[in-house]
C-alpha cells in the first residue's frame, strides 16, 4: 500500500486512528496496542499477502533469538554461536530474495554455466526490517535490551510508517514511547503537527519529485536504448534524476513522521538537507541518517573504524561503503556507486589532514569556499546517481560520456550565427535536447526552480522546529536541524495563516494526484 494511494489516505490512516483512540478510550492500551499491530501486519499484506509469512517468520525467530541473548538467560551454549546464527538467517532472507538471482548470474558468466532460479519477487522492505532486527540481536547480545514482550517487538518491526523504507529504527528509541500513558489520549496538537508534516511530504512526492521525473526518465530510457547523449540532454536528465531522488525521499521521510506523529510517536531524523552538506562526511550525516548510523556501528566500528592506523581506516570506509551500496541493490552499478563513495570519503579525509598540516582549521571557512565545497559536492554526487539509477553498466557508460562531452555540444539554432567557428570542434546548433522530446527551457527552470529549494529553503524540521516534529535524542549535534534567522519569522504555527497554505498545497497536490496513477517511492525499491 502506497503512502500517496486512495486507499492509504482516505481510508487505512482515518481507520486506524480512529481504531486506535476509540479503543485506548475505552481504557485498555494492550488492545490498543494489538489493533495497531494487526492494522501493521495488514498494511504489509496488502501488496502480496504471502510475504506477510515472512515477515511473522523473521519477527518470530528473531525475539526468540534476542529473548535467549539476553544476559538474564543461562543457556549451555555460548552466545556469540547463537549471535552468529541469527545474523546468518537474517543475512540467508535477505540474500536468497534479494542477491540469489544477481550471484547466480555471474557464476554462470565466469564459468560458462546455465544455472537458473524461478522468478523471485523482493519483498518490501526487507533490507530495512532485516537490518533493523541485526542490530537488535547484536543489542540483546551486549545486554543493551529489555525484555520487551512479544507484542512489543511486534510493533517494533511492522509499525506501518517505518515498515517499508524506514527508517532504520532502536527498539530504545520506539518502544520506551508506546509505554507512555499520554500516546493512548487523543491530542489535537499531534493530530495538527502530523497532518501537516504528512501533507509536506506528500506535496513534495506528487509535484516536486513526480514532476521533475518526466526529464530524468526519457533521458535513462534513451542510455538504455543505445541512444548517444549530448552533453545538455545528459546533464539534464543526472540533475532531473538527482532532484527526483531527493524530493521523493524527503516526501516518503515526512510523510512517515507525519504518519506516526498522529497517534503522538516521534520517528528518528533520517533526511536533513543533504543537498546543503559541504562535503561528502556531511553529506552522509543527512542522507538517510538511520542507514548511516548503522553501518557505522554494526559494519565499520566492528571493522576497527578509525582505531587501527589511517590505512585501515581508509580500508575499512571503503568495505562499508561498497556493503552499504550493494545493500541499496544487487546490480555492479550499486557496487560501483558505494565504491564511488568511498573514495570521496577517503579523499576527504585526506583532504581534511592535508588543511590541519597546513594550518588551516577545518572548522572555519569563508562563504565563498562554503559554498564552492556545497557545489562541489552536489556535482560529485550528481555523477555516482549515475551508477545508481542506471540500469546496467553499459547506460552508466553512455550517460557519463554524454555528460564529459565526448558526444559533443548542442546548442540552439539562433546561437549558430554568433557561435558558428564552434562546430569546427564538435559542437553543433540542433537544439539543446536533439533527442529527447522534452522542452529545454521547461527543463532547465524546474531544475534550477528545485535546486533554489534544495538548498536555500528550511526543511520540514526547521519550519516546524517549535513542535519537536523529530526525536531529537537520537541526532547528534552534526546532524540535528539547524534554524536560519531569516526563517524563523515563518516557522509553522496552528493559525489561519498556515492553515491556508497548507490546505493549498493539499488542494494541489490531490488535483495533480488524482490525475495520474500513484507512482512509487524510488526507495521501495531497495
């Protein structure tokens, strides 16, 4: 079920609020608790009913396993095998439906063989319930859990909002807030705040994201195709695609904090203006913060981090990004985008030492150099969506070259007069997008109209900052939103003012949605 489909807005969410309160009303949050917990389980049915087995399968043998790893238990057999043996079926899922077909594949490439599996449709969600259950059992096992009952850890996993594509949430930071008393009382305040934070989300889904697609997709399609791009037409379509991303993304974020802020549960940050990071550390502090958080201390604190010399730790950042891009996906493209990453990271690194040798403090720099490093950034991380959205190496390739201008530059016709001697280079006056359908200057303006946003504009967090809209216990002071002075003036309040404009946006929003087939979030898809 999609956040931004009819059935999931005008009628699971008014349903399951409505449930939730008028059974809390009458006194006994266990059941509460249930109908939340069956109306989860529901949710993930909706798609494909039988993967709901999987889901009770691994939900089942996980608790299990992380009731046995607790220090309370006295069991004969060492824990660490018990550990190891839940992290193995856990990994065992999520490889079979996610990675068999794509190992299969080049075993048959490197030896010549025919091996085959039958068609195997990835489950939603499953890299993100799975790992989200590996770092429970490795929690249990360093005696970091309580003993939660299995309601509990029930809806820990399935709660709807988190389920699909995150975030990657701690049992200490949900279920502590389902055991408070005041979540099982209507609030108007969480009724307003999440509604709002909904209606952003899904404003920034239907027009900002779906919108700017229509140049991003004809342009991949085209690479897909073999269809040689020039250097406008590929540009066009990397920053279409990179602005698509990123909306869609922050639309699915807000749209799942609005969600559970409606019966009063705060959801960790797990989006915060990567766009505006000055370099690829800060870039990876914003962008999806939860998955961030748990490579770092479940895949490269365990691998030594930074504790065992500045070779290992250069090693160690590039295995966590190559895992964290084949996480994303079983396709080389994601393997070289994580790769990618990596060496930005460890670059930066070197970067970081090469100014401190210097004399320079990292810390300060002047507004021209910030905001060089900013584009910089965007530019570099521009070029590994390519691998990212690319659906083989050879589209990658096509694009990368249209995008370095190997073949050649268009410009419009009226330019050949002034511009003329340029054709004995290459470049030719056929149009900015020869092969593409699109308009030029429509593409042109939306992306640079979406940019001005990305990196100018106050994020969700920032406009709405006076109603908490995010758990702030589990940002770090790097990642938590900052406030610009400017905006402050125009943080969200409960007024007329804002409920104008928030009904605007809906009004919109609806119109546009209901034009057109729901599309799903990109992130589904890992």
């Amino acid at each position: 079920m999609l956040f931004n489909s009819p059935e999931f807005i005008f009628l699971f969410v008014p349903i399951v609020v409505w449930g939730f309160f008028q059974i809390s009303h009458r006194g006994d949050s266990r059941w509460a608790f249930a109908w939340l917990v069956a109306a989860s389980l529901f949710f993930y049915a909706w798609w494909k009913p039988v993967y709901l087995i999987l889901l009770v399968f691994s939900i089942g043998c996980n608790y299990l396993l992380g009731d046995i790893l607790t220090p309370e238990r006295q069991i004969r057999l060492p824990k660490k095998w018990l550990l190891t043996l839940g992290i193995g079926i856990n990994l065992a899922l999520i490889c079979y439906f996610k990675y068999a077909n794509f190992f299969l594949t080049n075993i048959n490439d490197m030896f010549g063989k025919s091996y085959h599996l039958p068609q195997i449709i990835l489950p939603l969600g499953i890299s993100f319930f799975t790992f989200q259950q590996i770092a429970y059992l490795v929690d249990a096992y360093r005696g970091e859990t309580k003993e939660y009952n299995l309601l509990n850890y029930c809806l820990f996993v399935s709660f709807f909002p988190q389920l699909i594509a995150g975030p990657i949430v701690h049992h200490k930071e949900i279920l502590p807030q389902f055991a408070h008393p005041s979540i099982y009382r209507f609030n108007g305040e969480n009724l307003a705040v999440g509604l709002t934070i909904f209606s952003l989300g899904f404003f920034k889904k239907v027009i900002f994201a779906d919108g700017i697609a229509i140049y991003a997709n004809p342009v991949f399609s085209a690479a897909t195709q073999g269809t040689s791009l020039t250097f406008f037409e590929a540009w066009a379509g990397v920053l279409a695609y990179s602005l698509q991303l990123y909306f869609d993304f922050s639309g699915y974020s807000d749209m799942a904090i609005g969600a559970a802020r409606l019966f009063g549960i705060k959801l960790p940050l797990n989006f915060n203006s990567p766009y505006k990071a000055v370099n690829i550390i800060d870039f990876w502090r914003r962008w999806h913060i939860t998955l961030s958080r748990f490579l770092r201390d479940y895949l490269y604190i365990p691998l030594g981090g930074n504790r065992q010399g500045e070779i290992r730790r250069n090693i160690n950042l590039m295995i966590t990004m190559l895992l964290g891009g084949l996480w994303h996906g079983a396709g080389w493209t994601f393997v070289l985008w994580g790769g990618l990453h990596g060496i930005y990271l460890v670059v930066n690194q070197q970067w970081r030492a090469f100014r401190l040798f210097l004399g320079y403090d990292p810390q300060k720099s002047s507004w021209w150099g910030l905001s060089l490093s900013r584009i910089l950034m965007f530019l570099a991380v521009a070029i590994a969506w390519v691998f990212f959205r690319a659906e083989n190496l050879k589209t990658a390739h096509i694009i990368l070259k249209g995008m370095f201008g190997f073949n050649g530059v268009s410009f419009p016709p009226f330019l050949a007069g002034k511009l003329g001697f340029l054709t004995s280079w290459g470049w030719q006056f056929n149009g900015l997008m020869p092969n593409l359908e699109a308009n030029p200057w429509y593409a042109l303006s939306g992306i640079l109209f979406l940019l001005a946003i990305a990196w100018f504009a106050p994020n969700t967090q920032e406009w709405m900052a006076e109603y908490d809209p995010v758990l702030q216990e589990s940002l770090s002071k790097k990642s938590a939103p900052t406030h610009h002075r400017f905006w402050q003036k125009l943080q969200w309040q409960p007024n007329i003012k804002h409920g104008l404009i928030i009904g605007g946006m809906i009004f919109l929003g609806l119109k546009t949605f209901l034009e057109a087939a729901p599309s799903d979030f990109l992130y589904f898809n890992f």
